[in-house]
C-alpha cells in the first residue's frame, strides 16, 4: 500500500504583476494556497503589488516566501543570466530585504526562499549559482527554510552550508524522465485539465508515480506542491487540487508552521 504523506504545503507565485498590468488573481488563490511565492520586484512585482499581497496573505494566515529571480522584468525572470557569483548573491540579498520590510509592515515576515523561471532552473545544475543564492540567503537569515527541487545542485549545497531545504513538486509540469522540469517552449510542458492535475497530486502525495513526458511512471514526492497562479484556470484548479487532498486525508499546512 502507498504511503501517504500525513501533510503538505500549497505554495504558489503571486504578486508578479506590474503597475497597471494585473497578473492571476491574487486574492482567490491566497484563499486556497498554504504560501504565497511573493515576487520581489526583479521579474515582477513593484513595492504596492509587494504590500497589498504581504498584507493579504497576513490576513489570511498564509505563509510568505521571497519569490527571487534575475533582474529581468522584460522577460519575466525566463531569461538566463549569465553573471559574477557576488552581483547574483547581491541581487538575491536585496529582493529577500525589500519582501521582508512590507511583509514586517504588515505584520509577518519572510519565511522562506524560492527562486523563480530560469534562476530556479539554472540552479538544478550550475554549481556557482546556485552557491550565490545559498550565500545571499545565509547573509539575511541562515534560519530561512529554501525551497526547490530535489536532487537539485541548490539544495544539496544549502544543506551543505546548514539551510533547511524543502522539496517540492510541481502540480502542473511535466516531468523529464530524470525528473526535471520539461522547459515551457516545448509541447506538453504544461498540464492543463483540472481533474487530471488534482488526481497527480493525489498520487505525488501518495508516492504514486505518474507519467513522465514519454509516458513512462515516475514517483516525484516533495514536501510542497507549487500551483502556477498565471494560467487561465489557475483558480479552479487550485480549488480542485485541495479538495482532492483533503479528500484523501492530508493535511494541509505551510513548511514554515513549526518555525519559531
């Protein structure tokens, strides 16, 4: 019989609108998500989207994260960055500081880092990266819980260096048959229909496995379960993929709860 993970967070990217360029809708998913991935203001983001998001997420009790990225608002952080360890470390300690000072002012705090786009994909492997993202988290907070994929070159090094790191899963994202993120430019990157993306949570959850791209099994468990906040159904499929595991008995609850 499968094993049933006893709780799990729903983190998903928000406020990664710009001005008056609204992106998802902020306010339903903070209804239905555990943590909220607050765009910092590099990919998306500017300091109102950053305190109105901060201050609902306060309100509802969800769980805020600095959602980092690379300097990069044209291309919406999807852009790798080629760039000297020390300015990325830089990058990463301003985004965390200017997050945590609207989530202090309104009443929470930074509790934990996720990177975003390509950043978060760069650092699967790029060894000096990912060891700048690890040292700019150190720098802020070294009790700051980092989120990411697992077997990924910025976990193992954030261990490593005494960071608490968190895995995660994707509910929506194809999977390559070594486990990675399937790119977005390529056919099948995305999984679309509600009901077959809350049964795969069901099943990560259950350390089930599903299909990967080629349509072989594979067993992904992750501590958290990212729902993208930007799709056109993003709502009714983060309603969805919570009933479904309620329904199946686990409890949904932030990484950070425990966190003093």
């Amino acid at each position: 019989m499968s094993e049933l993970i006893p709780r799990i967070d729903l983190n998903s990217d928000l406020g990664e609108g710009f001005g008056r360029w609204p992106l998802g809708d902020d306010d339903a998913l903070l209804s239905v998500v555990t943590s909220a991935n607050v765009a910092c203001g590099f990919h998306a983001g500017d300091p109102t989207i950053m305190r109105r998001t901060c201050e609902t997420a306060v309100e509802r009790g969800v769980a805020i994260g600095a959602q980092i990225g690379y300097r990069d608002l044209a291309g919406f952080g999807r852009r790798f960055i080629e760039m000297p360890p020390r300015e990325l470390a830089d990058d990463v300690l301003y985004q965390i500081g200017a997050l945590d000072a609207f989530a202090r002012a309104a009443g929470g705090r930074v509790g934990y880092v996720k990177p975003h786009g390509a950043l978060y994909n760069a650092i699967v492997r790029h060894e000096e990266q990912a060891g700048a993202v690890v040292a700019a988290v150190l720098a802020y907070d070294p009790g700051l819980p980092v989120l990411g994929l697992p077997g990924s070159a910025w976990l193992r090094r954030a261990e490593q260096a005494g960071l608490t790191a968190v895995t995660e899963c994707f509910a929506d994202r194809a999977y390559t048959p070594e486990g990675t993120l399937v790119p977005r430019d390529r056919p099948g990157a995305l999984v679309h229909d509600p009901d077959t993306v809350a049964e795969r949570c069901v099943r990560m959850a259950r350390g089930e496995p599903i299909e990967d791209v080629d349509g072989a099994p594979l067993v992904v468990r992750g501590e958290s379960i990212c729902l993208h906040g930007d799709s056109p159904n993003a709502v009714a499929t983060a309603r969805r993929v919570r009933a479904a595991l309620e329904a199946a008995g686990v409890d949904l609850a932030s990484f950070t709860a425990t966190r003093p």
